[in-house]
C-alpha cells in the first residue's frame, strides 16, 4: 500500500509535447552548415538556454543568440523557430487521461521553459481544462531537478510529497523528485505511463 495520492504532475516536453519526427530539424542543421547536435546544444542546453530556462534572460534575448551564433538575420527567427517545432505534437490519449484525472485528482503540470512559454501553451490549447495548476521554471528561477523546484509546486498545490506522483521522461529528474519523497514514474510511451499511474492510484489504501 502506499500513502494515499492526491495530485499527480506532469512534465509537458517529451511527455505531452513531444518531437514525431526530426527531418525538419535535420534540414535546418544541413542550412546552417552544422550537425543536428550542435543544433540541439544550442538551443537546449546552451548557456543562455540556461539563463533563460531560470529566468535570467528573456526567450526572446536567448533566440536572438541562437541566430547571431548560426549567423542568420534575427527578422528570421520565427521562421527558423516555426520550423524547428514544426514536428512536434501534443498527445491527445495522454491529455484526454489527465482530465480523466482531474475530477478526483489535483493535476499539475511542471515545466522547464522559457518566458512565454505559459501565454504560448496557455493560447494554443485549453489547458484550464486539463491542469488545476501549473509552474514554469522561467517563474521560480529554479528548474528540474533541483529539489526546490519540486518543492514549490508541492506547496502550490497544497500537497506532501508522498501524496503526489510526478512523471517526466528523464530519469535525473524523475531521481530528484523521488529523493524529495515523491513517487515518480519516468515516462517511456502512452500506454506504459497511464498503466503506471493507474496502477499506483489502485494501491492506495
């Protein structure tokens, strides 16, 4: 048995929003006289993708970076951004399952993004609908997987630790949310992320 559940948290990139395909992104890395990887570096894990992920720097100034770097007009940024996401997709099954949730359940959703990234989300699609509450890491100035990060939407969401469960696709931060005493649950595909959520709510006592 394990300690009644009553919230369960989401990451959004790799789990609800995630890459189909990288042609697009091959493509632009071919253009630009670089390898995919360095295209990635860049944009993800770069230091001012860093400073803006913590709110350091605006995704604006960090986009403008990424285009002096890859020496392109910055007039070209939506372009290049319009079609480095152009292969990415929301999972609808695993968004119909957390609303699914939500009568019964607090639902979270915890993010390492950029400013812009909630009015970006929030205008695409309705997610009022499927979250009760929602943190970016832009807005705390902490980010996945520093223990603070988890403990502040724990406190936002009114809960303990051991009575949430967070699922992420990566496995430093679904470590860190379970050295904060949260049940985690690293998410590999659809099906085996809703069977393992199901499967610890049917536990509970």
């Amino acid at each position: 048995m394990v300690d009644t559940i009553k919230a369960v948290i989401w990451d959004m990139g790799g789990v609800i929003l995630r890459t189909n395909g990288e042609d697009s992104r091959r493509e632009l890395a071919s253009e630009f006289n670089v390898s995919t990887d360095f295209l990635y570096k860049l944009i993800f894990d770069s230091p001012s993708a860093e400073k803006a992920t913590i709110g350091l720097i605006s995704e604006t100034e960090h986009w403008n970076i990424v285009a002096d770097t890859l020496g392109i007009s910055r007039n070209r940024i939506q372009e290049l951004q319009d079609r480095f996401w152009a292969e990415d997709i929301i999972d609808k099954e695993l968004v119909d399952f957390i609303k699914n949730l939500k009568p019964k359940y607090k639902t979270g959703l915890l993010s390492n993004a950029w400013s812009g990234a909630r009015q970006s989300l929030y205008q695409r699609n309705d997610w009022d609908m499927v979250f009760h509450f929602s943190m970016f890491s832009y807005e705390v100035r902490t980010r996945k997987p520093e223990a603070q990060i988890y403990e502040k939407i724990l406190a936002l969401m009114g809960v303990n630790a051991k009575e949430a469960i967070f699922i992420d696709d990566l496995a430093d931060n679904i470590n860190a949310a379970l050295a904060v005493g949260i049940h985690g649950i690293q998410f590999k595909s659809t099906q085996q992320a809703i069977l393992e959520v199901n499967k610890l709510l049917s536990a509970q006592a």
